[in-house]
C-alpha cells in the first residue's frame, strides 16, 4: 500500500519538499492509515505533519469517543492537534440541506480557517479508491454529465485539499492496518442504509460485483481519471470563450431597492458553436451566479436562444431568469437587499451574540504560561495593548489589517479573495464578514493570525473565539 500511495503522489505532484501537511483524521480505518502511511514516508517527502479533527455532533458520546482516539493517536507520534466542532444538525435545519452537504460545507470552513491561521499549508483527506467507484456510480445513476463523472479529485486546489489515497482500496488499507497492529474505529452510521451512498457500498456495489463484473471498482475509478482530463481540458477552452463572447450587464436597481446582476451572450454567437460548447458556455454562466444548471435547465436555456420570442422568459435555480432581446440571451438574478450594517460591544473577558451571523463572539483572558491546551500563541492578543472594551463589527471600505506571516497591512476587501480564504464565498457573506476593532485599529479578523504588533506569549493575554450558535 505504501508504494502504491508514494506513487500516486509523486504522478499526481500531491506533495512538495517543505509542505506542512494536516491530515484529517477521523478515527476510521482510511484516515488512520492516512496518517500511518504519511507518517512512514514523511522523511522521504520531506513534509511535516500534523492532525486535525472535526466533531459534527451527530453520534453524541461515539462521536467524542473519536475524538478522544484522535487526540491520543497523534499524542503518540507527537503531532501537534487540531480540532474542531460544530452543531451540524442544527446547521442543516437552518440552511434547509442535508446532514451530509451540512457536515461538509462546516468540515471545510474548519480547515479553510486552518489554513488562514497559518497551521498547515495543505489538508490531507482519505478518500480512497472505493470511495471514487462509489461516487461515479452514484452520479451515474442520478445522471450526471462527464463533470460528474470525473469523480474526487486528487487535488482541490482552491481549497489546498489533497487525497493520497486514491490508488488504494479498502481492502488494502485494513490489511495495511491489521500488519501495523493499528486499530481504528468504526462508524456506526456508515451502516446506515438511509443514506444513498451506504446502500451504493453494501448492496449496489457487491451486486454488480457478483452478477456482472467481480472488478468493477477499477473500471469506475479509470472512468474518472478519463473523465477528469477531459474536464480539464474543457475547462480551459470555455474560460477562453467566456472571456471573448460573455458580457456582465450593468447592475440595475429594482422597485424594491434590490440590484440586479446580469451577463448576456450573443445569441448569432453562440449557435456558431457546436452544442457541446454551447451547453457549457451556458453552465459557466451559471456558475457565474453560484447556480448548477443541470441537462433540462441547459435544454431550456437553448429553446429560448432558438425561439423568435423576443418576449420570452425562463425560470432557473438560484433566483435566476433568463430572457432574451433581438440580439442576446441573458441571465439576471436580484442580489436583494445589501446585508445591514452591525456593530457590538464586546467586552473583556465576556462575550456577545452577533444575529446577522449566527454566532457569538467571546474574549477570554488567560495566562499563556498556564498551559491551556489547544491555544495558538499567533492568536494571542496583549491584554495590556488592547482598549477595556472592543467593538464587533463587520468590516467597511478601507479597512485594513495586518495579520501575522505578511509583509504590510492588507485591505480587508483583498484578504477576503477566494485564494487567500481557500473557499469562494457570497457577497453577502463577504459583506457581512466580522472584524474586532480597539481604539481604532483591527485587532482580530476571522480566519487570519493576529497583527504581531498586538501578541503576545506571556503575561494576561486576550484570546478571541466565535462560536455557532446551536
């Protein structure tokens, strides 16, 4: 298994020479192996590693006793620990998804900010093989296109998010285990045949195993390397295309105060494509928006490119229309109302509740020679440095801050690019994005190291937390 891993990571450029590498460790069979494997050939790549561990409060006390097995494993090799929570149900009720898109979307926000604070450089998941052939099958069955096919990727770049273990089965990883003499734990909910992808793994799988091809996981997972190249290919191409044949229509205000965003395309351009590009032009400017267009939206949007109907409307995802003029096809949506303005004392120690993000806010006052475990000493403010009380606020135009590891003072309107954050997020998150201010200055911002000019490593410090509420 190592070999096979060490391979895959060199074909796929996964690892440089100095990455600081956290592996996110759950407890289960595939990401203990991650760890071991990495582990055995850390010196070879040259990397350092770390663990980190994200709670979803889904099983209760199973769930911390993962924890706990976490923390002690990486104890072991004396690895610096990492961990996170969040209330997942409690977030997928409020943002009306599944415990599933919730528990991802509050894993990656974890490891974004992991990144930002200057933790790791990249994170390690443990997707494997089996867990490719399973994804392209489910996609298929639900109908996706080559997109979709294409799978897990080795490498999100976006998110600096690697999987070195795409190569190896399951089957290896646990004989891999069993010859270290390495235990692990077992998820009980990975039984659960409610979820689509558990009855994908121990009934869809293993029949088609059996009654028509006993390898069929290689097969699979192949397809999604075919596909993924084809999708990097496209991807070029259309972003060209993009480019030269869209245009971002001016935003228009509305009778409710609301602006429109708009992008439009010549239509006597677009049907000199051939289909296929025109599909994925039109997808693009979907995700343009932030918005999916599955096969029917697309077929839809090019009835109406064809039609004569200058008249003529289409409803999309995502609060999108699409219309059409003599000339062009366009797509708006109503951005709504700008996010209001909030503003909060905070005072030192205690805490506040900010509404418009859903989270509170709280100042602790320690002793960074105390031994509290889990502090970042880049996240420790000067008590002495720092006002009585601060203000929570989200941030305004010309905002600047200073965070630890960068050379001058940095628009906050900059620090918040989809690049520096390690996720894309909407304008009414950026908008809304808090900062803690004394006597005038920013002294904390989320998801950034503190200003080097304000810490501190001894004496009464001052440690900032936001927290979810729920």
């Amino acid at each position: 298994m190592i070999e096979k891993a060490q391979k895959y990571i060199s074909e796929q450029r996964l690892l440089q020479p100095g990455d600081r590498v956290a592996v996110a460790v759950s407890g289960g069979a595939d990401s203990v192996a991650l760890l071991r494997a990495l582990l055995e050939l850390r010196s070879a790549l040259g990397i350092v590693l770390s663990v980190t561990h994200f709670n979803h409060r889904i099983r209760g006390q199973e769930a911390d006793a993962d924890e706990q097995f976490t923390r002690e494993l990486s104890g072991q090799f004396d690895l610096d620990f990492h961990a996170g929570s969040a209330n997942v149900p409690a977030y997928a009720r409020e943002h009306k998804v599944s415990l599933e898109t919730a528990a991802r979307e509050l894993r990656h926000a974890w490891f974004a900010r992991l990144i930002s604070e200057g933790h790791t450089n990249k994170i390690a998941t443990a997707h494997t093989l089996d867990d490719q052939a399973e994804t392209v099958l489910m996609r298929v069955v639900r109908g996706a296109g080559t997109r979709g096919l294409a799978g897990i990727s080795p490498w999100q770049r976006e998110k600096r998010l690697i999987r070195p273990l795409l190569s190896v089965t399951r089957k290896e990883i646990e004989s891999y285990l069993t010859a270290l003499g390495q235990t692990w734990r077992e998820d009980s909910s990975n039984r659960d045949l409610a979820h689509t992808r558990n009855r994908v793994r121990h009934e869809l799988l293993p029949l088609l195993e059996q009654d028509y091809n006993p390898g069929i996981r290689q097969p699979l997972a192949d397809l999604a390397e075919v596909a993924r190249a084809e999708e990097d290919y496209w991807n070029l191409e259309i972003k060209a295309l993009f480019t030269r044949l869209v245009r971002e229509g001016k935003p228009r205000r509305g009778p409710n105060q609301t602006e429109s965003a708009a992008l439009a395309v010549d239509i006597s351009a677009l049907r000199a494509l051939p289909l296929a590009v025109q599909r994925r032009l039109l997808r693009a400017m979907g995700e343009w928006f932030g918005a999916a267009f599955d096969f029917q939206h697309v077929r839809r949007l090019l009835a109406l490119g064809n039609s004569k109907e200058t008249k003529a409307s289409v409803k999309l995802p995502c609060g999108l229309a699409a219309s059409r003029s003599y000339r062009e096809l366009r797509l708006s949506r109503d951005r709504g109302p700008s996010p209001a303005a909030y503003s909060y004392t905070l005072p030192v120690p205690g805490e506040v509740q900010v509404p418009e993000l859903g989270t509170v806010v709280k100042a602790h006052v320690i002793r960074p020679e105390s031994g509290r475990s889990g502090y970042n000493s880049a996240l420790l403010l000067d008590r002495t440095l720092l006002a009585p009380e601060l203000t929570v606020r989200n941030w305004r135009a010309g905002d600047r801050f200073f965070p630890a590891h960068t050379k001058s003072p940095k628009r906050v309107k900059a620090l918040l690019q989809a690049a520096r954050l390690g996720r894309h997020v909407s304008p009414a998150e950026r908008k809304a994005w808090p900062v803690v201010e004394s006597a005038g200055e920013l002294v904390w911002m989320r998801g950034f190291p503190a200003p080097v000019a304000f810490t501190t490593e001894s004496g009464l410090a001052v440690l900032i937390e936001e927290v979810i509420l729920g």
